[in-house]
C-alpha cells in the first residue's frame, strides 16, 4: 500500500486551495480576458481545455513529483484531446508539448516529500494544437451572441447593476471549447442601463437591434439562475434556465443543490457548464438560429434629384393659397436630413423619433448614432425642401442650428424668448 501523506502536509494544502477558492494556475497561464471597446470580455484564452487528469507521482523530493506529474498530466491530456477530436495523432515529444501548453489547472492536489497526487486541468493552445491534429477548421461556431446572466435572489432580479456571484461565474467560464461565441460584457459603463430583466423581457425589435449593434452582437442569450437559501449558511438550492432570442425561448431547465453556502461558487459553475452544453446541443440541432427580424435595417436611401425642365411659363409659389409651396410633377424629391439631439435617456429618444415622425412630408426618423446621456444621431427622409423642414421644427418650439441637411435641435428654455 502506498504510503499516505503526513497531516501537516494535508493541512498546508487544504488551507492553500481555500484561500484560493480551489483553483491555481500555473506555468504559463492565460491572461486574464481583454475587454473591447463595446465593454464586452472576449474569449482571450483560445485554448483547448481538458479536465479530470489523475496522476500520482513519486520523486526524490517534493518540487521534482511536482514537476513530474505536470509533464504526466501534458501527456495524459494530449491523448484525451486527440480521442476527444476524433484524431489519430499519436505521442508527441515532450518539448512540442511544453509549446502547446498555455497553462495547467490544479482541481486539486496533494504534495508529500517525495510524492505528488492531484487531478489536474490543462490547456492547449486552440491553433498549435488544432494545426498538429487538423482539426482547426472543422468545428461548426455560433453567430456572436450577446450574454445577459439574471440571478433570481431574496426576491429580486439582478443583471449587471451590481457586481454578482452568477455574473462571475460567466466571467471564469473558458469558451474554448465550447461551439458558442459569447459575447459578455464586463458590467462597466451603460451595461446596468441596457442589459438588466427589463431589456430580457422586451420584444420590440427596433431597440434590440440598437442594443446588439452597441455589442457588435447578432443574438441574444440569457442564463438565469434562482437561488433558494434553505436557511443561513446551509444548503443551497439553484434553479436553472438557459433562454434564446428576444422572444426568451426556453432551451432547457434544471435544478442543482449544494450542502452549504461556502460551496455557491460550484454550483453556479456547474450551472454554466450545463448551459453551455445546452447552447451547443441546440446550435448542433440548428435550433439556435438568430431571429431574422434582428438583421440591422439601413436607412432609407435618398432619392437622386431628377434635373427640371425649364419652362418658359415661371412657377409663383408666393401666390399658392396658404404660404405652401406647390412643385411641379417630377419636382418632388426625397432628401436625407441628418439631426444630431441631446437625448439624456430613453425616453427621449423615443419621444424625439415620435415628433420628427409627425412633422409634414417625414416620411422616416431612424436613430443611427445612439448616445445615452450624450447627442444621438438621426436620420429623416422628407420629401420636401430642408428648409421647410427647419420652418416646422421652428414652429414646434425647437431651437435648430446648422444648415443645409445637417442640423442640431434642442428644446427652446425660456429664455430663449420661444415656448419649450
């Protein structure tokens, strides 16, 4: 029988692997997630991971069974990984693992003076070692999909508005193996304000479609997680649901439990990995198709200005009944004004879209720039001469600068000598 390994030593290890919440990295670990300039964390790691790798290992002292079980746990992973991605390749020399390997995850270890058991992790750089056994570019991927975690807890619904253990387990998760492109935002910035229940739970297409081009995002995904306390520090109950789409199709639902509250963080990993396993499962079924009526819709296009005619009658617009000015067949032409308005939330970019909309000869106001809290950009097709489209603004009480097909508007204050 193999010699067990002393209490001190089991005592040092156990109140390491606390400490650190049970996971170490070592060698050359991957870099913690970039964020883009959307606010959104990528997949920086681009690796292969593969889990539950057991050695036992004995040395002549502790750094050296150390030391050798990681080297045995780079073999061991390298065969599960060929046999996982159905390749034939066989043992590669020690030096070409050490230049594949991005990093070693320890589950869970135990050191003696001479003798080292754990179960380890091991990532493998996606395309050195995708290149060596040919498999780089066969594996089907999603379109990018923007992720939205709710956690149900005490009652209330929390997304990005505060920082959460359900939005961190999205945050540990590793996507290189999985088929998904997540795209998780980092919860910074207008991420409380745009992604929260409300946003998970409005079908109206036209925000979506802003919101996902603020992401550079094609779908939606939202995880939720319902998290029922048996009683303080006790056993904890998660009730799971992986939804799809603006419509929140339901892909899958399931229930997990853990003995206390020091064990949550597992749970909600085990939660993440069943979802992504879900996701996958119904992208290889093609049921995770992106909504069609996402795709981003262009502005309409002016009409070109057809040349006039001269006519040796003149036209007097001046004696029109009513001040209007009346074109004369083929005259008429669609032109494309760009409005630049503050819009200090949602609610007026709503009502500004409603007012430009109701203006004679608008025929479409689409916002094109969105800038929460800052100036938004639209875009208005009138079918009439801009300035007639700066006289109506005027008299709605609008404050209008600029010229030609480029204006800004704001609301006139009273002291502007205009009603507001």
């Amino acid at each position: 029988m193999p010699p067990r390994l002393s209490r001190p030593f089991q005592f040092l290890v156990a109140s390491a692997l606390v400490a650190s919440g049970g996971l170490l990295l070592a060698q050359d670990a991957a870099p913690p997630a970039p964020t883009s300039p959307s606010g959104a964390i990528g997949d920086g790691s681009g690796s292969y991971e593969v889990s539950g790798i057991r050695v036992d290992v004995s040395a002549g002292n502790a750094d050296a069974a150390r030391y050798a079980g990681w080297r045995l746990a780079q073999r061991k992973g390298w065969q599960m990984l060929a046999a996982r991605l159905g390749s034939g390749a066989g043992s590669v020399s020690d030096g070409t693992l050490d230049s594949m390997v991005s990093g070693i995850i320890i589950e869970n270890e135990q050191i003696g003076p001479n003798r080292y058991i754990a179960r380890l992790g091991v990532l493998f750089s996606r395309a050195r070692a995708g290149a060596l056994l040919g498999v780089a570019d066969q594996e089907q991927r999603s379109t990018a999909m923007l992720t939205i975690p709710i956690a149900y807890s005490g009652g209330a619904a929390i997304a990005f508005e505060q920082d959460n253990p359900w939005v961190q387990a999205w945050g540990r998760f590793r996507t290189g193996n999985s088929s998904i492109d997540y795209v998780r935002p980092s919860g910074t910035g207008n991420d409380s304000l745009l992604l929260n229940l409300g946003q998970t739970t409005r079908p109206g297409r036209a925000w979506w479609r802003i919101v996902l081009d603020q992401y550079g995002s094609n779908d939606i995904l939202v995880p939720i997680v319902r998290l029922s306390r048996q009683w303080p520090g006790g056993p904890i109950i998660g009730a799971f649901e992986a939804r799809h789409g603006p419509d929140n199709k339901i892909v899958t639902r399931f229930t997990l439990r853990v003995g206390n509250a020091d064990a949550l963080p597992l749970l909600l990993d085990e939660g993440v990995k069943r979802i992504d396993a879900a996701y996958q499962a119904d992208l290889r079924s093609g049921g995770l198709r992106p909504d069609s009526s996402l795709a981003y819709v262009p502005p309409v296009a002016p009409t070109p200005t057809p040349t006039p005619t001269p006519t040796d009658t003149p036209t007097d617009a001046a004696g029109t009944p009513g001040g209007a000015i009346t074109l004369a067949p083929g005259d008429t032409a669609t032109v494309a004004i760009t409005v630049q308005v503050d819009t200090p939330g949602a609610a007026a970019v709503t009502a500004t879209e409603a007012a430009l909309r109701g203006l004679t000869g608008v025929r479409s106001a689409v916002t094109t720039s969105l800038a929460l809290g800052g100036v938004s950009v639209m875009r208005v097709a009138y079918d009439a001469d801009p300035a007639m489209f700066r006289a109506q603004l005027e008299a709605k009480g609008w404050v209008v600068t600029g010229s030609g097909t480029t204006i800004r508007i704001r609301r006139a204050q009273a002291s502007d000598g205009n009603p507001g």
